[in-house]
C-alpha cells in the first residue's frame, strides 16, 4: 500500500513543474540582461564611442566586432593613409588613418537605422530643438548649400549632428589622437 500524502503537501509533479519554470525564468532573465547590456552599447558617447566603436580601436578589432564591411572607401592622398568603412545595415560609417603603423578609427558617423542615443537622449530623428535644448548653442552651424539641410557643430562634448527638415539625420563624433 502507498503511504498517503498529507492535504497540504504539493503534488511531486507540481514540484517538478515548479523547479522547471523558476529555473525557465532564471534563464530568460539572463537572456535579457545580456540584451540589454548589449543595447546599452548602442550609446553615443562623444570622442569615446558610438555603438560598439570605440577610441583607439583598431581596423582588425572592429572587423572582429562587426563583421565584414559592405564597403570600403580608400581616402588617402600623398601625406597620409586614410579609409571610410561603412556597415549599411547597422548604419555606420567609420574613418580610420594610421597611427604608428596601425590603422585605427579616427571618427564615426551615423545615420539610419542606428538607433543609439547620447546620454541626453539625442538619437537619428530629434528635434533641432531637442539637440539646443540638451546641449545648448552650438560652436558652430554650417549650412552646406542643401535645402532644409543644415549641421550643428560641438567642441565640447565632440560631437556634430547634420540635420535634414530640422530632425537629425546623422551623428559624428571624432575621436582623440591616440
């Protein structure tokens, strides 16, 4: 004869069920903290980083990072070695030159579908007001001949948001000499 559970013990199978789905759930919030550390690296941090390129990093870093460019621009001229690295899809454009005999990225632009954001909350598709209201007058404002086009310039913090219909269309930022 099999002994008898008392009332208020939980069945073995719900035990089991339980255990299961706490240790689901234990996984899945690692996934999503993994993601959002992941998204996290998407900020833009001028002079510092925009998405996962960073200062100082080096050509065969970002490849190692971000894969195999959609294209690539050589911009060299007589005095010095230069490229324009571009990944279409993640909307980023990288400028690298050499630094004792390294090729490393000097600045970043981007544009969409990068979807980071300053610490200022300043992203592809603010406000010309929202970039004024975050960061103040800007060192300098260039108007390229374009319609409805115009670029803010920063000296402090590094950074320069070229505008179309007075929302953001692209971010760069340069990056210190290394």
């Amino acid at each position: 004869m099999t002994p008898k559970r008392p009332n208020h013990a939980p069945h073995p199978i719900t035990l089991m069920k339980n255990h299961i789905l706490t240790k689901a759930l234990a996984i899945a919030a690692m996934l999503v903290g993994a993601c959002t550390a992941r998204s996290q690296s998407a900020d833009i941090q001028p002079g510092i980083a925009m998405g996962s390129v960073h200062s100082g990093m080096t050509t065969k870093e970002v490849a190692i990072t971000l894969g195999k460019p959609d294209q690539i621009i050589d911009l060299s001229d007589r005095s010095s070695k230069k490229r324009e690295i571009t990944y279409k899809k993640l909307g980023l454009t990288i400028f690298t030159g050499f630094s004792t005999n390294i090729e490393v990225v000097h600045a970043v632009a981007v544009n969409a579908p990068f979807s980071g954001k300053t610490k200022e909350s300043i992203g592809i598709g603010s406000s010309r007001s929202e970039i004024i209201k975050a960061y103040g007058q800007p060192t300098e404002i260039k108007r390229p001949g374009l319609p409805n086009f115009e670029v803010l310039s920063y000296d402090s913090p590094k950074i320069k948001f070229a505008l179309q219909d007075d929302k953001v269309s692209i971010i760069s930022t340069e990056f210190e000499s290394q």
